[in-house]
C-alpha cells in the first residue's frame, strides 16, 4: 500500500474528514433498528408494509420477509466500509479500492434515489401548503396519514445515502492524491473550468426550467377548468374533491422551483437583487443555492424510478398522454437540474480554504 501525505486542512474547511464517521454511525444505527426488525419481525415500513405509498416505490417488489435482513445486512456492512474510509490517506490495491468505491456508491444510489420514492418529492411540494394552512385547517388532510413512520425512513434513507455518498467522494480524494475539499489534483480539465461550465451549465439549466413549467401548465389548466389531457368527467370529479387546487399547489411549487434553477445562471443567481431588502447587492451564498437544487435533483430522480415503473401509474394517465407525458420528462428533469447546480458550483467555488488552490 502506499502511504498519501496530505497537507493538514484549516479549521473551517474539516467537514470532508467529518462525512465517514457520520456516515457511519448513521447507518450503523439504522443498520441496528433494521436488525432488530429482523428478530422481530415488526417495523419494516416499506413496500407491502407502507399503506400511503408503498405501491409507488421500488421496494414493493421485494418480499418484507426478505427485505428486512437484506436492509439490516446492507446498512451494518456499509457503516464498516464507512469506517474504514474515515483511516488515514492509505492507498488500497487498486481492485479492493475499485470493491469498496462500488459497493459504496451503490448503496448510497440505493438509499438516496431508491428508497425514497415518490413521497419525498410530494412532501417537499406540498410542504409550503401544509404548513401555511395548517393553522386555518387547510387542506382538510389528517397530518398524522402524512407524517408517518416509513416517511421518516424515507428521509432517514436519504440522509443515510448522501452522508455516504460524501464519505466515498472524500475518501476517493484523499487516496487518488487530490485535495479532498474540492477535488483539483492540479492537473487542469477543460470542462471544468469557470468559461466551460458557463456554457454546458446554461444548456442544462434551460432544460431543468423548461420540464417542470410543462408540468406546470397542465396542472395550471385543469385549475382554470380546461381538460387538458383529461377528460371533462375526471376534470369534474377532480373539481368536487378538491384534487384541482392540490395539483395548482403542486404547479405551483414547479413554476418556483423553474424560476429558481434559472438563477443558476443568471446574475441575481449569484447577487440578490435590488428588491430584497437588506440582502440587496450582497453575494448569493454557493451553499444555499447548491444544497437544495441537490436534493430536488436527487428526489426528482427517485419519485421517476417509483412512478415509471408502476403499472398503475400508466393506467391512471392513459400511457403517453398529456398527463403523463410531463412526468416521463423526469427522468431528463433529475439530470439536468444536477448537472446545471454542479457547473454553478463550478463556477463560483473559488479558491479552496483547503489547498489553496483555484
């Protein structure tokens, strides 16, 4: 094995060296949780076990009796490999590296993208509504079927996952020489640079806006009482049971979320604007951008894999359709808006705290 030196990290730039610890006591303990689910038997909340949504997930094709041990096994198995990235800069040979950056990613995928399914992307849409008409008791919802135990795992999985994701990232980093803040090794790649992202960066991020206005607008329709793509007997149906106005949420929701990822390359993106009082003029924090368009992208791609795969949801928008032809769009959606949040980080990164380098 070869021994990597690296120069030692400022204090505020230690975070990457935090993520494999966390990641592993993260799922360690739910590794622990699903174990004694195993022995007895309860509290698996997947799949067949989830009433409110467990038929748009994945998980709903594999037996809880096997489910169960596998999840205990996968998460215990990787909160090891987590600890053992958190060692110091060894090198491994290359073919048990290559094994435990596969492995590594692959459960991350699994836990940030598989497990979540559908109702995380519903709950981050449908949040703003819940909370602001919570205290005038709308919508008329019982918030306990909402807040339950299989969306707390849900979240659970999630934040398992991308702690993971981070652990490998900076363990993969550390021991390939590069800087495990920001990646640069000094060798320069073109397609990295500030004037290259600016360029793929914008394409992406047209194509990240443009998916979700198209959702957008047949949600938009059918509040304003055009059938677009429905029939007028399910528009009524809609209307008297209130689904319209969800939808309008939903769009709503979509619409914001279209106009925020144009941000990504825009110059309000990078200073807030004149109207925001008291923040007029100053720098957009990278974070505060990066972090959220990341977890849209992310539960954007893992609502795709649930809805697109159950017969059910086929049935319900009538195939390639109107209705459904927005959501096959997803899959692009998660993709894009990822790539267009890394080429802004790309761009306004900076000189790394870490290395120095920029």
């Amino acid at each position: 094995m070869t021994t990597i030196t690296a120069s030692r990290p400022r204090a505020d730039s230690r975070w990457p060296d935090r993520l494999a610890p966390l990641a592993a006591g993260w799922l360690g303990l739910w590794g622990v949780l699903a174990l004694l689910g195993t022995l007895t038997g309860a509290g698996y909340p997947f799949g067949p076990n989830d009433p409110h949504g467990g038929d748009v997930s994945l998980l709903r094709l594999v037996p809880v009796e096997v489910a169960t041990p596998l999840f205990a096994g996968v998460l215990l198995t990787a909160a090891v490999a987590a600890l053992a990235m958190s060692r110091p800069a060894v090198r491994p040979p290359g073919p048990l590296r290559t094994l435990l950056a596969g492995y590594g990613w692959t459960v991350a995928f699994v836990l940030a993208v598989v497990v979540p399914d559908a109702r995380v992307l519903v709950i981050l849409g449908y949040l703003p509504m819940l909370i602001i008409g919570a205290p005038f008791g709308w919508p008329p919802v019982d918030y306990a079927e909402i807040f339950t135990w299989a969306l707390f795992a849900r979240f659970a999985a999630l934040v398992g996952g991308l702690l993971l994701a981070g652990a490998v990232l900076a363990w993969q980093r550390r021991t390939a020489g590069a800087c495990v803040g920001c990646g640069r090794d000094g060798t320069d790649r073109g397609w990295t640079t500030p004037a290259a992202a600016a360029r793929w960066g914008r394409w992406a991020a047209g194509i990240a806006a443009a998916i979700p206005l198209t959702y957008a607008l047949t949600r938009f329709a059918w509040t304003a009482g055009i059938p677009l793509g429905i029939s007028r007997e399910f528009l009524a149906e809609m209307q008297d049971t209130g689904l319209v106005w969800a939808g309008f949420g939903l769009g709503a929701f979509a619409t914001v979320g279209a106009i925020l990822t144009l941000g990504l390359v825009q110059r309000w993106g990078e200073r807030f604007p004149r109207w925001m009082v008291g923040l007029a003029g100053r720098r957009v924090p990278v974070k505060l951008a990066v972090v959220p368009a990341t977890l849209v992208a992310i539960a954007v791609t893992a609502a795709t894999l649930g809805l697109l795969t159950n017969p059910e949801f086929w049935r319900l928008t009538g195939g390639f359709s109107l209705t459904g032809a927005p959501m096959l769009l997803w899959p692009l959606w998660g993709v894009a808006l990822g790539a267009a949040t890394y080429a802004y980080h790309l761009r306004r990164r900076g000189a790394c705290r870490r290395c120095g380098r920029s």
